[in-house]
C-alpha cells in the first residue's frame, strides 16, 4: 500500500483517484478481513460517495491538502455521524452517533475518506485485543499473535493495506502498543492537543487519541489536520547529527525480551555513529508507575461504567467485567495519593527533557504475544502478558507528555 505523501503526488499528477484508492482498499478488505477481524463496520457505499465527491472537488480546484481522499479507518470508539459507536461491546447495542467526534470532524473537513470502524479491546480496556464481543482482531504478519491493544484492529488494517492511515486511542500505550506489535507509526500526543469529545471514555484523566500511519511523516500529515491545521507545511527534518537524547535503561530496560534489547542496542548504536549526543538518564520514581496508573484508570473506569455495571454486567466480556468491578474498591485517599505521584512523576520527565531534545526507550518489552497467552517468558521467567505490555508506555499517559 502507497503512503499518504505518494498518494497525493500521484493524485494531483493525475495517476489516480481518491474513488480508485478506495475501491482497492475495500477489495483488500473484502480479501483480508475475514481472518484478521480488524474491522467491526466496512462503510463501503459511504466512503465510495466520499471518494466521488472529493474527486469532483479537486477536478473543479478545491484541493483541502495532504489528506484530500485518503482512506482512513477509524477505531470503533469515535462516534462518526449516523453510525453505529459499539466500543466493541453487547453494552452499546442500538447506539447510534448524531454527530461527529471533533477529531472526526476534523479528519472529515481535511478530505479524510472513512473506510469503516475498526475492532479493539472493549471499551479500549486491554493490550491485546481479545476480548472483544466482535471476536479477537489478528496480526497480519502472523494471525496467531495479538495486533496489540486496544487500538489493535486499527493496527492491523493499516499493517494490512487495508486503509493508508487509522486512528486510535490511548490511556496506558494503546496507540503505541499496536502499533509497535504490527510494525507502524503510532503518535500519542500531549494531552489534551486533540480533542477527546465524542469519544467513548475509558480514563478522561489520561484518554488520549492520536494517528498510526505507515511513516512518520504520514503521521505529521495526519496530525495536523487533527490539530485543525490541514494546509500546514510539512516540518523540516531535524538532523541527527547533535541531537540531545537521553536513554531510560533503569527500570524500563531491566525486563525486555533478548531479541527487543538487541533491536533497541543497534538502533542506540546506529544514532551515537550519525553524531547523537546519547546519555543515560532515570526516572527516580519509575517503580511507581503502574501503582499510580492503575489506581486512576482503574477508578475512573469503573466510575464511567457504574450505571451499566448494574443493569447489564453480563453484556460485558468477563474479563473486562471482572477489571471495571475492581475499581469499585479503590479509596478515595489511594486515588488522591496517585494523583500526587502524577504531579512527581511528570515533575521528574520533564527535568529528563530539560536536558535532551527526547527519550529513548522500547515501546514493547516482547514481540506480539500468541493470542490465548496470559504469560510470557522472559529471562527464564514468567510475566503477566498484560503488565508486560503496558509497562514501557504508562508513564506518558500519567504525564500527558508526547
């Protein structure tokens, strides 16, 4: 699949059309959706109609930028105008949105094409996708293994060809997560940079939304026009050479499978050898990480969901039932405490950017793990699959930072 840039070249050289780009993505779904699971809604005539219609603007001159009949898939979590908002979940049976999440809205007025909703972890509550009333979405490069989660059936329709960019959300590193576990680019931004209204909420104290695209620089393109900046120039690239990282080994590389460690090591290698100014740098603070994740996440969850918790626990998949009822128990003091150790913790990265232009850690501590697994080894060891995956990416989450 083109990325977005040689789309756009292509599409204003004449080469193809936003309907041609569209129809192959719904034949590849049509293809490849059937054992990936990645999408819960094909919005087949829409995104035709779309097509057509941007085609036609941009033949009488109205071009609206990089991003004018791309075909996008969105996670099923955004409401999108007259479409049903599942969140993957029996409990959202007969909703229907009457309007467009702003980010959607955005994506709309940039030229977006919207090809469908995509599968993911219900109500966004996990990293690996399974537990979903559609069914688990699947790795394209290997159906047996997790796309990741939450956002996993975005990731896998992106890695799939089967749209040139997706959206996802992200409260523990459910953009980031997916995209590293199906080999894309995924950017959770600062908090609150794109609006979560029209989104359904697992944490509003650490939901974020943002893109996962095939390259960085798609990834640029498709943030601005999140940001309402559509027509925006692309960014220069920034040199390598003398840029200022700082490389978080304490705590976030103590437990990394063999394989992560060697990828991460080249790639610290390579960047030292291209003239990066490369330090090693500490959270003091890391070993509360999930502690005072999960303790607003988990109280926030459960917060949301106490109404349908009641009436219809048994539209909710088990496990994600079982995750909501335990933020029933924490106190309000244990949701304090996390509160402050969120202001210590964000204290403590930004005086780690103080001194470097950014930080340089994994995404995923494993590769994508088999579907059904609920350990995996690691040292000889066996680790919670769960804990693992999101270890390395809680911590901008409670930040709020990029």
């Amino acid at each position: 699949m083109i990325t977005i840039q040689e789309f756009g070249r292509r599409l204003r050289a004449h080469k193809i059309t936003a309907e041609q780009i569209t129809n192959e993505c719904l034949q590849r779904i049509d293809a490849d959706n059937p054992r990936l699971n990645a999408f819960i809604l094909v919005m087949a005539d829409e995104a035709r109609t779309q097509a057509r219609e941007l085609d036609r603007e941009l033949a009488a001159g109205t071009d609206r930028g990089p991003l004018h009949g791309v075909p996008i898939s969105i996670k099923d979590v955004f409401d999108i105008r007259g479409t049903a908002t599942t969140a993957a979940s029996r409990v959202r049976e007969g909703h229907v949105a009457d309007r467009d999440a702003t980010a959607v809205a955005r994506l709309r007025r940039a030229g977006a094409v919207f090809i469908g909703k995509t599968n993911l972890h219900e109500f966004a509550f996990g990293t690996t996708n399974e537990d979903s009333a559609f069914g688990p979405a699947r790795n394209p490069h290997d159906p047996a293994r997790s796309p990741g989660g939450s956002s996993g059936g975005s990731a896998a329709s992106l890695a799939a060809g089967l749209a040139l960019a997706t959206m996802g959300t992200c409260t523990g590193g459910s953009i980031r997560i997916p995209a590293a576990a199906c080999g894309t680019v995924g950017l959770k931004p600062t908090l609150g940079e794109i609006p979560t209204d029209g989104i359904v909420p697992l944490s509003r104290t650490l939901d974020h939304a943002g893109p996962l695209t095939q390259t960085v620089a798609d990834a640029a393109l498709v943030y601005r026009a999140l940001l309402g900046e559509p027509g925006a120039a692309m960014p220069a690239p920034a040199p390598v050479s003398g840029l200022r990282l700082g490389v978080l080994r304490t705590y976030f590389c103590d437990l990394l499978d063999d394989e992560v460690r060697a990828r991460l090591d080249e790639a610290i290698d390579r960047l030292r050898t291209a003239g990066t100014v490369i330090r090693d740098v500490e959270i003091r603070h890391a070993a509360d990480i999930a502690p005072v994740y999960l303790h607003i996440q988990l109280a926030d969850a459960s917060a949301y969901h106490a109404p349908t918790i009641e009436t219809m626990p048994e539209r909710y998949t088990p496990a994600v039932r079982r995750r909501l009822e335990l933020g029933r128990y924490v106190l309000a003091e244990d949701y304090a405490r996390a509160l402050a150790g969120r202001d210590v913790l964000r204290r403590e990265v930004d005086a780690a950017l103080a001194d470097h232009d950014a930080l340089v850690l994994p995404t995923l501590p494993i590769p994508a793990p088999l579907i059904g697994s609920d350990t995996v080894q690691i040292g000889g060891k066996a680790e919670p699959v769960r804990n693992v995956m999101l270890r390395l990416t809680q911590l901008f989450n409670i930040t709020g930072r990029r």
